[in-house]
C-alpha cells in the first residue's frame, strides 16, 4: 500500500470516561475541531485532569502528520466510570462505530497510560495499532500504579473477612477498650492494655499460633488433647517464673546480694514448675501421636527423658550460684552431666537404629 492511500486514526481513550462525567459530551467525538474543542471544555471544568492534555496531545499529533500529507483523523471514545465490563463494551461499540464504513490503515493511540492501555486487546480486534504515544504531564504512570494497587490492597483490607480481622478487628478492639478506660480515669490502664492487645496480636500472628491451633482442633480429639496440653504448659511456666522471681526478691538481704545469687534463687525457685510445664506439653504430644499412631511419640518419650536427666544438673548449678560449696557443688554437676550423656549414648544407640529402619516421622 502507499504512502497516498494510507490513513490512520489517531485514538484517545477514556476509560473512566472523565470527559462525560465534567462537560456532559457524548462519545464518540470524531473530528480535528470537535476534538480540540472536548479537551477545551474539559480543562475549563477542570484544569488537573490528564485527559485534557492527552487530547491536546492526539490534535498535535493529527497537525504534524497532517503537514507531512499524512491522511488522519481523530477520534475520542469513552468507557464508563466502572472501569470495568460496562466500560470496555461500551469503548467497543464507539470504536466500531468509527471504523465502520472508513478505510483505516491502522490506529495510532494517544495515551496516558494506566488503565486506558488495558483497551489495546479490544482496540486491535478492529485494527493493528501501529504507534503508542503516551503522554506524561503532571504524574508519573508508576506512581498512579502504585495507587492502584495500593487502592486495590486497601479494598481487601476493608472487605476480606481474613485480612479484615486483623486490620480493622484488632484496632477497633484497643480503641473501644481504651476508650472505655479512658473515660473511667484509667490512663494509665489504658496504655497498658493498648500494648498488651499489640504484643499479644503480633506474637499469636507473627509466631502462626492462630493457624497452628485451628489446625489441631481439625484433628478431632487428639487435636484437643494437644491443645490442652499446650494452654497448660504455658500457663504453669508463667506460674513458675513468677515463682522463681518471687523467690529471688524474697530472699533474706536481697538488696545487698549479687547478681549470681539472685540468678541462683530465680532458676531455684521456678525450677519445679518450669519442668513441670515443659513435661505437661511432652506428654501430650506424647499420647497425641500414640493415639494416632505415629513415629514422633518416641520423640516426645526422649524429651521426657531429657527432662528427668537435665533436672539435677540445673538445680546444682543453681545451689551453686546461690554459694553452696564450691567443690561439692562441682563435682555433682560433673557427675550428673556425665550420668546424663551416658544415658543419652545408650538410649540414642537402643532406638536410632529402629527409628533409621523404619523411616523419619512425617512433618506436621
């Protein structure tokens, strides 16, 4: 084909159909003059908006190749303020309207980017776009990306039951309490509850215990056992430390005692119900994976065992610390270290064997 017989439509597109909605025009607008007077009226209505300029831009366009004898018209069409099915529908009918009955050798589209290049697959059902020129003026086609997307996250954030929870439950929970408090002269009260409700959301959803307990109540009663066992596990090592700590400032002449004894009288005085914590979650995890018939209770029972070897070397080097004899102290340390590692040979020995030939447990 030659140069005398080409034609081409220099396109705008108006998704959100900007130009409907501030001078009332009906798309499409096809014509040199009809077009320069659109985006007229519509940098009257309003000065900011980027479409104005993008038709400035496609009558720029149309002059240049026009001096080059370059046959050309130029066209708006506009979609729908849903940017979304309606819109696209619509912009496809305005463009089969214009390259209906017209010998158009391709289109070239005039553009500022975003969402009005999502039409190009529609565009290109008619005729191939032979040129994209995108228009940049007062933002930047990145930064109104990134509001979309971020508009988009924010959407979900609002209207997603699973992020909503945490992005609106959560805060809208400390602000009535600390309201509340407030208002009752509890300021002081207020703020502690605010960091408590804060610590407490970002440990249960930063170490994934929201997940991990709705996966043991799917598990039927082995899940529940489990969950027991876990609940109560922490609540006797939060009794136990506070325990050791009340038997550390209780001691006689606490003020005047150092570091190392006031280390010796905390893990003295929280040993028994720290161990016992420790020992509650073992057993449940123990009989969990017994009734389900899994590998992993020969784990538990060693960390059992484990327990019952660690409990006399801690509490003799917490006499120790406290200032019990030195070298007595010392050599029962040694020797429970030693009895312990000798036990730990002899039960590694006894059941890693099996354990090899029989398979690694499963993961959880």
């Amino acid at each position: 084909m030659s140069g005398q017989t080409e034609r081409y439509l220099i396109l705008c597109v108006d998704r959100d159909d900007d130009l409907g909605a501030k001078t009332k025009l009906q798309a499409p607008i096809v014509g040199r003059d009809a077009a320069q007077a659109a985006a007229m009226k519509l940098v009257m209505a309003d000065p900011e908006e980027a479409d104005a300029n993008t038709i400035f831009a496609a009558v720029k366009k149309y002059d240049e190749l026009a001096v080059k004898g370059t046959a050309c018209e130029v066209a708006i069409v506009c979609g729908d303020a849903s940017r979304g099915f309606d819109a696209d529908r619509r912009i496809g009918r305005e463009i089969q309207s214009i390259v209906k009955g017209s010998e158009y050798t391709g289109i070239i589209l005039v553009s500022d980017g975003g969402e009005d290049e999502q039409v190009i697959p529609i565009i290109q059902s008619f005729k191939p776009i032979v040129s994209v020129q995108r228009v940049t003026v007062k933002h930047s086609q990145t930064v109104e990306e990134t509001y979309q997307i971020l508009g988009r996250y924010l959407r979900m954030l609002v209207f997603d039951p699973h992020y909503s929870r945490w992005a609106l439950g959560v805060p809208g929970l400390i602000f009535i309490l600390a309201g509340i408090l407030i208002a009752s002269g509890h300021v002081f009260e207020a703020g502690l509850a605010t960091l408590l409700i804060i610590g407490g959301t970002f440990f249960i959803r930063g170490f994934s215990i929201d997940r991990t307990v709705a996966g043991l109540l799917q598990r039927g009663p082995t899940g529940y056992m489990r969950l027991f066992s876990m609940v109560a596990s922490v609540l006797v090592v939060i009794v136990g430390i506070f325990s050791g700590y009340s038997s550390m400032v209780s001691a006689p002449n606490y003020n005047t005692l150092t570091y190392r004894v006031d280390a010796g009288n905390l893990i003295g005085g929280s040993l028994n119900l720290v161990w016992a914590g420790i020992a509650i979650y073992a057993v449940g995890a123990l009989l969990s994976h017994l009734a389900r018939d899994s590998i992993r209770w020969r784990r538990d029972g060693f960390v059992l065992v484990m327990l019952m070897l660690f409990y006399l070397p801690m509490w003799t080097f917490s006499q120790f610390l406290i200032g019990a004899s030195a070298a007595e102290s010392t050599v029962l340390l040694i020797s429970y270290i030693l009895l312990g590692l000798a036990v730990i040979f002899a039960l590694t020995t006894a059941i890693y064997p099996r354990v090899r030939a029989k398979g690694f447990p499963e993961k959880e």
